[in-house]
C-alpha cells in the first residue's frame, strides 16, 4: 500500500509537471568514460549471470575475457548452493569459452576475477533459440528493464537473481500504455539468498502492449534480467541502471523494426533527443520526445536508415533505455552503452555457428582508426585495422567459429556492438569499456 500511495503522489506530481512549458530538449552528449578502476593486488572482482538455457536442444556458452592476465571461477547456482564451478585463466591474447555444463533449462551462474577486470557474456542457441546479451558487473541502486510485452502467445518472464548469502526483497514498479501498473503481486517480492525467483509478468499484467519494470531493492540486492519468449524466438536483456545518454551501435538490421524503450523512474519528466547513424554518414533526422514521470515512453526507429543503423539517445535527465527489433520470426533486444570509450571487451561473437557482425559507432566529429582483434581460447589472434568515418557506424562480419571475443582499441572514444541471425531468428549484444 506504501507503494500504491507513492506512486499516486508521483502520478499527481506529473499532472502538475505537464502543466508547465516543456523544457528545451537538451544538448546531445554521451559521458566520455571513466576508466575502472581496477581491484587491488589480490582482489576479486564479480560478474553476475542471470539467465542462460541448456537442455537436450539447446545450449548456451560463456564467453570470458579480461582487461589484463586473471583467473576466473564461474560457478552454477541451483536451489541455494553451487551445483558447479568451472575454473580457468586468460590474458590479453585469450578469451574463454566454457559450455553450460548442466542441462536443466534456465539457470544463473555468478563468475569472479582474481587478479584483474574482465567481462563476460552468455549464448544461447538451439531449436527455437537465439539469444543472449552481457552479464552484469556492478549493481545499481535501481535497475531499468524497459521494452517488453506480454501480447496474446507471449511469454514474458523477468528473472530476480539473488547471488548473495542473505534474502533480498524488493519492489516492482511497472508501466504500459496504461501507465502506472499497480498491484500486490509486485509489491515485498522475497528472493532467497544463492537462489532465482521467476516472475511470469504475462500472468500479472496480460495484454500489455508495451511493458517495463524498474526494479527497487528494499533488502539486500538482486541482478535481474528479462526474458521475452514470442513463440517463434527469444530475447533476453540485463537491467541497468539510469543515465543521461545511452549509445546504441546496434539499434537496426536488416529486415527487423526497432523500437527504442524508455524508463524515467523519478517524478518530473525527462526531455530526450534521438540521433540516428548509418553506414553512409547521412544527416538522419532527429527526434525529440519526453518520457512522463515516472513512466516510459516507446519510440520508433522503423523506417529511419534501409541498412544497419546505430542511435545515441540523450536526456536532461537519468533514465533507462533498451533497443528491442522485430521481425515475423525473430525477436533481438540489447541495452545501450552508458559511455564512450577508446577500449573495449566484445565477448561472445563467433560463438554463433553462422558467425557475427561487429558494428561501431563514431558519434564524433573526426575520422577514427579502430584495431579489433580476434581472440580464442587457444591464445590465436588476429589483429584487423579500419577506419571510420565521422557521424556513421561500420559493420564487420566474424566468421571463425572459434572466436570467443573480441579486443578493440581506437584512437578516439567510440562505442562497439555486435549481432547475429540464423534461420530467421536474431539476437543484438554489447560490449564492456575496458582500459
């Protein structure tokens, strides 16, 4: 009931808030990033996984990389304890690929770095599967999930994964084209300590045509991720927390309708503009919109370039933001990158039998040289220099299924995405800044 009210507070704050003249849409800016800070001598440094499915049609593969020489222990999580630990060691000419080991569908799995950084992604793909994105390294105050929905024949299961030795509960704040969703089954969810709890959102709030969920930890913490299940294909996403712009270097393919996705938890508006970039470097139109507060707002991106695109998505506020495209069989979602950056970690293109595409996106006014080289398992590399242009994206295609992740450097700050498509279906992941 506290929640109800407060979000009744928040609603009649917004009615006040669209009474006065909208703000001037901001100034497009992306943060430039700020390098990590790397764990001490010693230190660990943890990534959470989850979501993955493995069963006797599909399989799902971790793709491990690190910034510098690490080890990492991946270990399985099932009914509060670890069922399976997987250990092993990467440097810089190394990227680790390590098979699901445990055929029991979906399951979550917690990975540390001794010694260094690293990142981490998950595949999944089999009949009726293609799908995966970047496992989580560090825990917000309040995770953004936007862009699902739960149409007739969807399924649409958002994942609370709970790592952690102590039960965490949290709240779930929830919006469609209704706006506001309220109810007793989002409210005090309890996820026991090393265990998942499963929400089946198309079973709370059916028929929602667009639907996100902020997720508000009450007690402890949780890593959540959304599952989007069409029938035909799978979509899976991470919960992020909020900022002020999002890049997205894999917003659009061929052949798929984008929909951009965004979530403003706090109680005032966020005005937001909308870049688009091409392969071209053509002037793509902008545009502007305002996600009421608290609220999301849907925006389409069809129609905006005939080949693959990328946006940037800024805001005069902090908000969340999720890519999700479509097409008659397939379904893709990624979250954007929150920062620019001059290094980063790709793990998972190559995993795909069918192979990748890599894609940047050089927001930028300058011409940039980028070095992105291959990485596998057995320490073979292969380094590959382009150039690209200013205000455009550039797609390469990874074709050596041995590929277990990607390093890429560039002489100015940029961000870096990668996509896959089999058999009609399709998945988008991102990448982690490093350096």
């Amino acid at each position: 009931m506290t929640r109800v009210l407060g979000l009744v507070v928040a609603a009649l704050a917004m009615v006040v808030a669209i009474t006065q003249p909208a703000p001037v849409p901001p100034v497009p800016t992306v943060e430039a990033t700020s390098p990590s800070e790397a764990p001490p001598g010693g230190a660990s440094h943890f990534t959470h996984c989850p979501w993955s499915r493995s069963d006797s049609l599909r399989n799902s593969a971790y793709s491990v990389l690190g910034e510098g020489p690490a080890g990492f222990d991946l270990s399985f999580l099932e009914g509060g304890s670890v069922e399976d630990r997987i250990s092993g060691r990467i440097d810089s000419d190394t990227a680790a690929r390590v098979e699901n080991p445990r055929p029991v569908g979906a399951s979550a799995a917690l990975v540390e770095f001794s010694g260094g950084l690293g990142a981490v992604g998950v595949v999944a793909a089999g009949e009726g599967l293609l799908a995966g994105d970047l496992c989580s390294g560090r825990i917000p105050d309040s995770w953004h999930l936007p862009g699902g929905s739960t149409l007739e024949g969807e399924s649409l299961v958002l994942r609370l994964f709970n790592p952690f030795t102590t039960d965490a509960r949290v709240d779930l704040w929830a919006f469609s084209e209704l706006g506001i969703e309220a109810g007793e089954a989002l409210e005090g969810l309890t996820v026991p300590a090393r265990r998942t709890r499963v929400v089946a959102l198309e079973e709370i709030l059916p028929r929602r045509e667009s639907l996100s969920i902020v997720v508000r930890p009450v007690l402890g913490s949780v890593i959540p991720a959304m599952v989007l299940d069409t029938g035909m294909d799978t979509a899976v996403w991470p919960g992020t927390g909020a900022g002020d712009g999002w890049e997205f270097p894999v917003a659009g393919a061929v052949g798929l309708r984008s929909d951009l996705v965004l979530t403003n938890e706090a109680s005032i508006p966020v005005n937001f503009v909308i870049e688009a970039f091409d392969e071209l470097g053509a002037l793509l139109p902008a545009q502007v919109g305002r996600i009421e507060g608290p609220g999301q707002a849907r925006v389409s991106l069809e129609g905006l370039s005939t080949s693959g695109f990328g946006v940037r998505v800024t805001g005069d506020g902090p908000f969340g933001a999720v890519i999700v495209a479509r097409s008659e069989t397939g379904v893709a979602a990624t979250v954007g990158a929150r920062t620019t950056a001059t290094e980063w970690l790709v793990p998972g293109p190559g995993v795909v039998s069918s192979g990748s595409r890599l894609r940047f996106l050089n927001a930028g006014v300058t011409e940039l040289t980028v070095t992105y080289r291959t990485l596998t398992p057995e320490g073979r590399t292969r380094a590959n220099v382009i150039s690209i242009p200013p205000i455009s994206v550039r797609t390469v295609h990874i074709a050596a299924p041995e590929v277990a992740g990607v390093r890429v450097t560039s002489d100015g700050p940029l961000t870096v995405g990668w996509l896959s498509a089999v058999s009609g279906r399709a998945m988008f992941s991102g990448a982690v800044p490093s350096g």
